[in-house]
C-alpha cells in the first residue's frame, strides 16, 4: 500500500546523503516522498549535533509534530495510518532513550550507523501500533554495527546532474571542541570497489558530478579492488588499500562523470598525492575546503587539530603550486575557550595571507562531553559575537573580490537547479559559485538542464553569479579563467 514519508534534514551533506539513503531503505516498502509533515504517514528528523542548542531545536521541532501527530489520530480516519515519528542523526545518537522519555510520542530513534535497519524499525513500530494511537512506540537503535551499514543498502538511486557519495564515516582525529568523534564513532572507510560500483550507478542515473563525501573525508583509506593482500594502489599505498588520490583517479577514468569534489578534508591529512593529485586529474575541480579554524598556534593546540598555522599555509601553497588557479574555504571558529585578542588577530592575519573566495564561521558552542567544554577560560557571548562580526567582514569582503574577478569571463556551468523563471537555470562553476543563467527561451533552459553549458558571465553578487550562454562568435572569444 502507498505510503507517505518527509524527512527533515539538518546539518552537512552526509546527513543530505544519510537522507537520500534512508528513502531508498524505505521505498521498497511502499514509502514516496512528500513535501510537508501534514500529508507524511512517517516524519522523520535526520539531525545535526555539531553546534548550538541543537536538541533543543529538535525537541521544539517534535513539540510541532506531536500536534499534529495528535490531530490525526483524534481525526481517527480508518484509512489512515496512525502517523510515526522517527528523529535520526546525531542528536538521536547523543540522547538515545533520554529522547524516548522527554518526548514518549516518538516511535523510532536511531543513530546514524542503523538506518539500513529501517524497515524492520517500522515493521516493529507498526506491529505495536495497534493499541496505542497518537502514543509512540520508542524504538531505539543506536548501535555501532560492526558490519557496516553500507553493506546493506539497496543500490543507489538517480540524484541528477550533481550527486553525493559518502565514502567514509567518523573521525579518530578528536578536535577538542569537536562531537563528531563521538556521535559517528571511529573512522570508516568504504572498500574501492564499493564506491567505484555506487559511482557508475549514479553516473548511470545522470551524475555529471560526483562529491565524494567523509566527516574527514581525505583520511580515506579504503580497501583496494585487488582487496586487502592485493598489490598496492597508486602513490607507494601499501597493504591493499587505497588513499584518496588513487580513488579520485580511478573515479575520473568513468566515462560521462566530468567533476568530481571531496569534502571536508584535514590540513594533516592532506597528503602529497592528494596535493599532486590537484594537479594531475583534471576532474578534480580548482576548490578545496580545507578548514583550519583559527590562525593561532596556541588556538590549535588547544583546539587539537595536530598542525600549526605555518603548515597550513605551506599546504596552501603547495596546492598553488600544482594547481595555480585552486579557490580555497575554510571553517573557522571564534572563541574558543582561552582565545585571546592576539590569537584572534592571528586568524584575521591567516585570512588576509590566504585569501578565500568563501568560508564558514562559528561561535564556538560547548559540546557535553567534549574536552573543551571542561576548558576554562570561556570566552563571553558578546565577545564573540564582536569577532564573528570583524572575522565575516573580512570574509565578505574575500568573497567579493573574488566573484568580482570572474565578470566577463566564460566558465563551464554544471546546471543542476531550477531558476527563478522557466528560461532560467542555476548550476556550479568549477570553483562552486553559484551560477544562475537566462537562456532566453524556455526550449533552451530545459536542454541545458543536466548538462554543462559554456556561460558568459554578466555580474557578480556576494553569493551568486548572473550569466548568459556563449553563443556563435562570443565562443571563439573564450579564455581560460584564473583566480
Ligand atoms: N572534519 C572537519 C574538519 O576537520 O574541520 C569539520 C567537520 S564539522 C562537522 C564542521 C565544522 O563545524 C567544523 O569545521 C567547525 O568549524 C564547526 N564546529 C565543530 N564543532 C564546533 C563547536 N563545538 N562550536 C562551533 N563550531 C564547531
Ligand atoms: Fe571533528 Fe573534523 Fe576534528 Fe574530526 S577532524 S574531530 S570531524 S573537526
């Protein structure tokens, strides 16, 4: 029988992978996606534990749906389903049955390591439903499977033009500030062949482009095809496995994938061949973000990122090096506990040295049980929010510049999105700008849908770029873009 499914996501694009993944788990039973909570037979809250208050967004988020989740039940339709929650991610992991209790409407938790065990969640769920409409059923699956997840998960689906694979989950690296190393447990990478399969399926499905996905994604070092006592994969990778660049390599040889991005990397983990990889695989496109959260040595031992600030920049340059016209972003986090006003001007020396064409930055949020948040020394809200302003100013101001630098100049445009008007379309450059061009017609935004297109670009904006399509004699005029 149909049935209706709406998964709210938040957080990274692993949770935007986790959520493709689950309806996959769930369409064989019957489930297809909609819109809004008010018409789903099952909403589920994939969440997000990296910052702020974020269980208490997802408690007022299921406070919503209990209502409704009431209103359906005294509705008391007899073809209808009682409807169910679930709440997956993070914040499931971190609460687990304190979720269960604080919110006993809830039917399923579960963490992101179980959701290939959906369907039988919702069979268990559904078989105990019976008795107790508008109650929940408290389900909880917060394990660490030793097999992995992966293992079990239908083949992938289409996703478009532009697709995500995650290719290893968790993190050993134990940023002080950071929840990750304990909400998706201890680093995993998928075997080559695994990745390579789902790849040519999401090929196969329409992917021009492919960004492979980890919490740490350039720690990958997953099983090689020839398996574990094979010979070694490229780049002098001993024991049968393989490192990134040997994967990001293999990826380029299948034909119709043009782009392939990965994110989000480690300063120490950003190896030689990954470095030299940038310039070697012309797939591998001119952007990295490459977090270093802040510019002070002593900030990064506290913080226990294992690097200092001179051997980011010297990664920096290195990728320069190999790849002249690389557009770098970053994550950055502003008072941490014991930051000082010198520490903070090291970050803003850090910036100004680099120059980023954008970047991501947050008030430092104490995560329960992470070593920083026993720190002393807290730095106070109004501070930091003082640094966030100056520190996004200047980050502004970067990004300007740089979409600046690309008005009148012609780049390739993966269009992946819908436009604001039918002859409109929106897509990414190779250096991920976001790209929205007017094909004039109607007819010709449609055939430009999926593909990459030459466009000139007509204006830069903060977030955004505006373009036309090269036509006839405007293509003989293209030059190569540089940063
Ligand atoms: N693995 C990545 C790395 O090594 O930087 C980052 C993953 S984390 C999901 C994304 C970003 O969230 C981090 O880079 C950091 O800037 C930010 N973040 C993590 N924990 C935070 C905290 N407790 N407070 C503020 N920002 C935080
Ligand atoms: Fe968190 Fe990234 Fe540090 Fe891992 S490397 S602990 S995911 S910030």
């Amino acid at each position: 029988m149909a049935k209706t499914l709406h998964i709210k996501n938040y957080g990274c694009q692993m949770n935007v992978y986790d959520a493709i993944r689950m309806s996959d788990v769930l369409e064989p039973l019957g489930y297809r996606q909609v819109d809004t909570p008010e018409d789903a037979d099952l909403v589920i809250l994939n969440t997000c534990h990296i910052r702020e208050k974020a269980a208490e967004k997802v408690y007022s988020e299921l406070g919503r749906l209990r209502t409704l989740k009431q209103d359906r039940a005294d509705g008391g339709s007899e073809d209808r389903a009682p409807m169910m929650i679930g709440v997956a991610g993070c914040v499931a992991q971190a609460e687990g049955a304190e979720m269960v209790r604080r919110a006993p409407y809830v039917d399923l938790v579960f963490g992101p390591q179980t959701y290939h065990r959906l369907p039988e969640m919702v069979a268990r769920a559904t078989r105990e439903s019976s008795q107790k409409r508008g109650a929940g059923r408290g389900i909880i699956d917060t394990d660490f499977p030793i097999e992995p997840k992966f293992d079990f998960l239908p083949d992938a689906k289409s996703q478009g033009a532009s697709a995500f694979l995650t290719i290893q989950e968790g993190c050993d690296r134990f940023c002080a500030f950071c929840v990750v190393p304990y909400t998706r447990g201890a680093e995993y990478s998928r075997p080559a062949a695994d990745v390579i399969a789902e790849a040519r399926l999401l090929v196969a499905g329409g992917a021009r482009e492919i960004t492979l996905l980890g919490q740490n994604v350039n720690a990958y070092h997953g099983t090689s095809p020839s398996g574990p006592s094979g010979p070694s994969g490229q780049s002098g990778q001993s024991g049968g496995e393989w490192r990134l660049a040997a994967l990001a390599a293999e990826l380029a040889g299948i034909d119709g994938l043009e782009r392939i991005r990965y994110t989000t990397s480690h300063p120490r983990d950003m190896t030689p061949d990954l470095i030299a990889a940038h310039g070697e695989i012309d797939a591998l496109m001119p952007y990295l973000h490459l977090p270093v959260q802040s510019g002070s040595d002593d900030m990064l031992a506290a913080m226990n990122r294992q690097h200092t600030a001179d051997d980011y920049l010297n990664i920096i340059d290195a990728l320069r090096a190999t790849c002249p016209d690389i557009a770098l972003s970053s994550d950055f986090i502003v008072g941490h506990p014991g930051e000082t006003d010198a520490d903070f001007e090291a970050t803003l020396d850090l910036i100004r040295n680099v120059g980023y064409a954008q970047a991501y930055s947050f008030k430092y949020s104490p995560r329960p049980g992470t070593p920083a948040a026993a720190m002393e020394d807290a730095v106070s809200e109004e501070l930091k929010s003082e640094r966030l302003a100056r520190l996004q100013t200047l980050l502004n101001e970067q990004q300007i510049s740089f979409n600046e630098t690309f008005v009148g100049r012609s780049l390739p445009v993966l269009f992946d999105r819908p436009g604001r008007s039918d002859t409109q379309r929106a897509g990414r450059s190779p250096w991920m700008h976001s790209v929205h061009a007017d094909f004039g017609t109607a007819a010709e935004a449609a055939a430009a849908f999926g593909r990459t297109v030459d466009v000139r670009i007509l204006s830069a904006h903060p977030n955004s770029l505006a373009a036309s399509p090269v036509r006839g004699s405007d293509a003989a005029q293209q030059e190569p873009a540089t940063v």
